[in-house]
C-alpha cells in the first residue's frame, strides 16, 4: 500500500505542476476554432507525406489526399484571416488562480478517492461490460449527425419559398459540403450564384465545390470562374491557389510555381495559408530542380503591391530567410499599426465588442433573421466557428 501512496502523491505533484504551468505563462492568444483546424491539417499533411514516402501511398493517392486537406487549410486559413481571440487577463488573478486550481484537485481527487476508491478492485471481465453504455457517445455522434441533416433539410424547405436569399443558399451549400454531399452543394451555391450578380465570395464558393465534385481537379469551368476573379479581386487567395494547381495539374509545374510565389508575395506574412502555400512552392521547387529561396514574384505582383500603401501592405518573402538577417528588415508590427486610424488590439477589441453587442440585442429578440445572419457572418470572420454554427442553426430556423 505504501508504494500505491508514493505513486499517487508523485501523479499528484506531477497534475499539480502541469494544470498551474499555463496558468501562470504570460496571458497568450486563446486560439480559435480555425486555429486548432489548421494545426490538424498540417500533421494530416505530413503524415501523407511519409505514408508516400514509405510506400504506403501511390503517387496518385498521395496527391488527391493532399490537394484535399490542402483545400481545408485554405478554407480554415481564410475564417482565421481577419480574427483571432484576445488573451486572457495575467498578474496576480491568475497566479492566485493557479495555485487553488494546482492545489485543490488533487486534494479533490486524493478525498474521491478515500470515500469511492476500491485499490484492490479487479478487472471487469469483457462479459460484464455494459456494451450499450460503451456505445452511448456513438450513438450520440450519430444523432447530432442526424439532427443536422434534419436542420438542413428545413433550411432547404424555407428556401424553396424564399429563392432569392443569398446567404441562406450559401448556407446550405456550407452545410451540404461539411456532411459529404457534394452534388447537392453545388446546386445550392449554382442558385447562390445566379442571384448574387458576382460576388467575388459566391463565384469562389461555387468554383471550390465544382473542385471537390471533380476529385480535386481544377475544371474548365472552375479555372474560368477562378480567372474572372483574380481579375476583379486580384488579392483573393483561394482563386491564384487554385489557378496554380491547374497549372501543375496540365505539367505546367514552373508556371504554378510562379503563381503560388505570387500569392505569398502579396498576402500577409501573417496570412494562415502562407506556410501551406511555401509547401506547395518547396514541392514545386524540388520538382524542378531549383533553390525555393531563389523564386521572386512576377511583376505582375510587384504591380499590384505598388498600388498598395507600402507600410499597410509590405512583400512578404516567397520563402523564408534562413538565417532570419539574410533579409532587408521591413516594416514591423508596431510600425504598421502605428500608421492605421487604430491599434490592431483596439480595433479587434472594438470589432469584437460589436459583435457581442448584436449577440446581446439578438437574446433580446431572438427572432431578427437578419441580426443572426449579421452575427453568423461576424463569427466567420473573427474564426469562431462553434458560435457561427449556432448562429447558422437560428438562421434555418427562422428563414422564411
């Protein structure tokens, strides 16, 4: 019994230290839903990478499992763009909370365990296992699952008889394609599109899922799309990705090559989908036999940075100086924000304070369709996935 004393008081000390340790780090970024996404689709990402290169994957199938969580991370990428959490307060609240909190459950767990614990309890034979109550949390998987497919089913009933909403199109196409159906999300985003009288968002929306329909393969018709785009929203991100895939995809590897430079070139340095992008061009580079670091923008790009205010928009490099002085300092953080009206934290603070404001009115009356259309698409925005999703749910319920 004395060893099972020591070896509790050791869990207990080593819980202890691990619950009080991120308690008591400088306040941090509380990251978003995108935030955890995209950490998950990189190491999906370099698991196909080594499940290809120990011949676990064909090149065919390595390729279309890719390009497939490749398209997550952009999707993810582009929720997380404009928002992100603020941190969480720091000083003396939080020590103090850190020790109660280090302190108090393993004293909570250490009185449990006194009054229930059984140290000498056997095993439970698989024969008495309740398997029904094993099998609860799958069931409840399979219930949301069917819950959601209900909730898209009256959304696409209240669509029939208002045809013209375009968010309520988009939202069904969204739906359509997080539940597998492909096909039918095309559809809904073929009737966003033909009212939304181009919409950069819709005609990328409908080219995306034209994508994913075919496998992954950049159409005819989606690269038709993706061009238009490009040349009336030159910096969307997700029209030049997809463009440059096309390129690879017909053997032409330099030219989406120099497309993918492009991109990184004129997005934020910050921008969620720049690392996968510089795998794309490190892939490309490799395949070509060139130096990634060695790859600039076309001056096409250098074109539209120059029509950029240069401090509000500065290059980023391609691909990555190593070591990080190899590269002429631009402008830093501070810098850029001191040039703009606000601070990027007032202004995410103000941004955000907006937001709750509507959410409160919206608690108030619960029965505005457009406050919680307002609301689903600030939520997107800031990358909060969970919270859009339960706006969305107030959308189908209330669309007309």
């Amino acid at each position: 019994m004395s060893g099972l004393v020591i070896a509790m008081a050791v869990l207990a000390v080593g819980v202890a230290l691990a619950l009080a340790r991120p308690l008591l780090r400088r306040a941090a970024a509380v990251p978003a839903r995108a935030e955890y996404d995209l950490t998950v689709f990189r190491d999906q990402l370099a698991e196909i990478e080594r499940d290809a290169a120990q011949g676990l994957l064909d090149a065919a199938a390595a390729e279309a499992a890719r390009l497939e969580v490749e398209r997550r991370l952009l999707a993810a990428g582009a929720e997380l763009q404009r928002g992100s959490a603020p941190g969480a307060a720091a000083g003396g609240p939080r020590r103090l909370t850190a020790v109660l909190v280090a302190a108090g459950v393993p004293l909570a767990a250490a009185g449990l365990y006194l009054v229930l614990g059984s140290p000498g309890q056997p095993d439970q034979p698989h024969a008495a296992r309740d398997i029904a109550a094993e099998t609860s949390a799958a069931a409840g998987h399979a219930a949301a699952g069917a819950d959601m497919a209900a909730m898209i089913g009256r959304l696409a009933e209240k669509l029939l008889a208002a045809p013209d909403d375009v968010e309520g199109w988009l939202l069904l196409g969204r739906s359509y394609l997080s539940i597998g159906r492909v096909d039918a999300a095309v559809n809904a985003y073929t009737r966003a599109r033909a009212i939304a009288g181009g919409r950069a968002d819709v005609e990328v929306a409908y080219a995306e899922a034209l994508i994913v329909s075919g496998g992954m393969k950049v159409t005819d018709d989606a690269a038709a799309i993706l061009t238009a785009v490009r040349g009336s929203a030159p910096f969307e991100p997700k029209a030049r990705y997809y463009l440059g895939l096309r390129k690879a995809q017909a053997g032409d590897v330099r030219g989406a090559l120099q497309d993918w430079a492009d991109l990184v070139a004129i997005s934020p340095e910050d921008a969620p989908w720049v690392p996968v992008v510089r795998q794309q061009i490190a892939r490309a580079a490799e395949q070509l036999n060139l130096d990634p670091a060695a790859v600039t923008m076309s001056e096409e790009a250098r074109g539209l940075l120059a029509r950029q205010p240069p401090v509000l928009r500065p290059a980023t490099p391609v691909m990555p100086a190593d070591p990080p002085a190899a590269a002429a300092p631009g402008p830093d953080r501070e810098q850029m924000e001191a040039a703009q009206d606000m601070s990027a934290g007032d202004r995410d603070a103000m941004i955000r304070a907006m937001v709750e404001r509507l959410a409160g009115r919206l608690k108030e009356n619960p029965d505005d369709l457009a406050g919680w259309r307002r609301l689903e698409r600030a939520y997107r925005v800031l990358g909060e996935t969970e919270k859009a999703d339960d706006a969305a749910a107030q959308i189908i319920r209330l669309a007309p």
